[in-house]
C-alpha cells in the first residue's frame, strides 16, 4: 500500500528543515506538490482580507481553493486584486470579488508562486510574463506569501541558466535588449527578445511591453546593485528579481511542507 503524504507535517524552523517529515511517500507529480503548497498558503487567509492573487499554474490552485472555500461560505468578504488578465478570469469564473490597487492601495496578504527562490528568500519571477503587476501588487502586500514545489529552490537567483525576465517597452526594443546585454555581459549574459505572440511575433505582457529574458553564466553577487543598474536603463519597465519581498516561502518537496520565514529561513 502506497504510504500517505502528510501535508500537515510542517517544519519551519532551521535545524527541523534537514529532518525528514514523513517516510518517502508515494511519488507525486510536480503539480500536486503546487496544489499543497497553494492550499496551505490559503490557511492563512481570513474573512474580511483584501487579497493579492497570484499568476501561474501554482498560484491557480490558491486562486481555486479561495472560490472553493467561498462557495462554502467558509470565507466571507474578500476582495482579490488580481495580478493578470488571466487571474483575472479566472477568479470572476470563481465569484471572487475583484478590486484593484486605486481603490485598495494595502493589500492584506498576496499569494504567488515563483521560478526562483534562494536562501535569503530572494525571488525570480515572471517567466509567466506577469512580473509588473506581480510586483506593484505584492510590493503593496503586508504579508506575502510565495508558494513553491522544490524545484524552484536555487543557492543563486539568476544563475540556473534560466531566464531573469526584463519588462521593456516595445519602441525600439532591440536596442533596448542590446543595451541589457552589455550591462550584463560580465556575467555571460545572453539577451533574447521573448516569442510567443501572435503570428510568431514578440510576446505581448498586459501591459503592452515586450519582455527580454537574459540567460546568465554567473551569478549576480550584489542582487541590489544589479537591480538598480538595470532599472536605471531607458526603455526598462521592471525585472524579475523580487529582492526582500517575501514573508513567507511555503515549500511543498516529496518529504512533506516547509514554511521559511524571512529573517529566519537562511543557511
Ligand atoms: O512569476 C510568475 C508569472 O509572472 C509565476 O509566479 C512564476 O512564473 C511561477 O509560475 P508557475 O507557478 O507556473 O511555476
């Protein structure tokens, strides 16, 4: 008989990190570890909260389970401020009340998933394409909570040959891509226009900007400095980098749920 998971075995601090929390269970899909890391991140939200509502096919499952415990009216007058046109949809085909940042300027608790996350719990978002909003809705957030299975755990943000996306405005985007590419070229920096819109064409954010996805051989070393240089650029709208901006990573592995806290969640 295959063992259960036991997603109420949570470990939050330090030295209970490297303990296992249950026997190895049955083996489960990198989406049902989403799904456990979202609802667990929804334990956290009460009746009357203005809520930040996250992008992409981890933070759906906590968009779903809030229309679900709605529905159950075990959730009473929320408000979601959603972080795309996508969540967007989603959450009006859920019932969730929807606002936005004018008429709600603090948002109680945002949930989000992310590409990366290191061990200061610096994040990288936004290979979904979403990163602006994320960013403009999460940085309004008292409490933000970021929802993860393991994989998405690195030592070094931007150095996992993954993408650091880069929101850019479409004029003269090449130039503006080119002009990335040479601020980063210390790092191998490789500089590529995002496909995926119509017809072939550039990738097209809710905002109406392009995005360049820089591919780095190194790592950053100074996150701050760097992220400064870049949005100093002309044509840059914002990057991926979410520095200093988690409360909380809920981290969902084949071993169970781990919670890390910042201040308390490095090395
Ligand atoms: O930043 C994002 C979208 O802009 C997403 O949160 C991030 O890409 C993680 O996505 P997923 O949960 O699908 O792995």
């Amino acid at each position: 008989m295959a063992l259960a998971y036991d997603p109420l075995f949570i470990t939050s601090d330090k030295s209970a990190m490297d303990v296992p929390s249950t026997p190895p269970p049955m083996m489960l899909t990198q989406d049902e570890l989403k799904r456990i890391a979202a609802h667990k991140a929804v334990d956290f939200v009460e009746s009357g909260m203005v809520l930040g509502l996250g992008t992409g096919s981890t933070a759906k499952h906590a968009v779903a389970r809030i229309g679900e415990l709605l529905r159950q009216g075990k959730l009473e007058n929320i408000v979601g401020i959603p972080t795309s046109k996508k969540t967007q949809e989603q959450a009006l085909s859920l019932g969730i009340p929807l606002s936005d940042l004018d008429a709600h300027p603090v948002i109680d608790l945002s949930i989000d998933g992310a590409d990366e996350v290191d061990p200061h719990l610096n994040l990288v978002k936004g290979r979904g394409g979403s990163l602006l909003r994320e960013k403009m809705i999460e940085g309004a957030s008292k409490k933000f909570v970021v929802i993860v299975d393991e994989s998405k755990m690195v030592k070094h943000i931007g150095g996992s040959k993954l993408a650091l996306p880069v929101e850019i405005v479409p004029f003269c985007c090449k130039f503006t891509a080119e002009k990335l590419r040479e601020l980063m070229e210390g790092y191998g920096c490789e500089a590529k226009l995002r496909l995926g819109g119509e017809k072939g064409k550039a990738f097209v954010t809710d905002n109406g900007n392009y995005i360049v996805d820089m591919y780095l051989e190194k790592d950053m070393g100074d996150l701050g400095a760097v992220s400064d240089a870049i949005l100093r650029l002309p044509g840059v709208v914002e990057h991926g980098m979410f520095l200093d901006m988690a409360s909380t990573v809920i981290v969902a592995g084949e071993l169970g749920v781990k919670i890390k806290n910042k201040h308390s969640s490095c090395c």
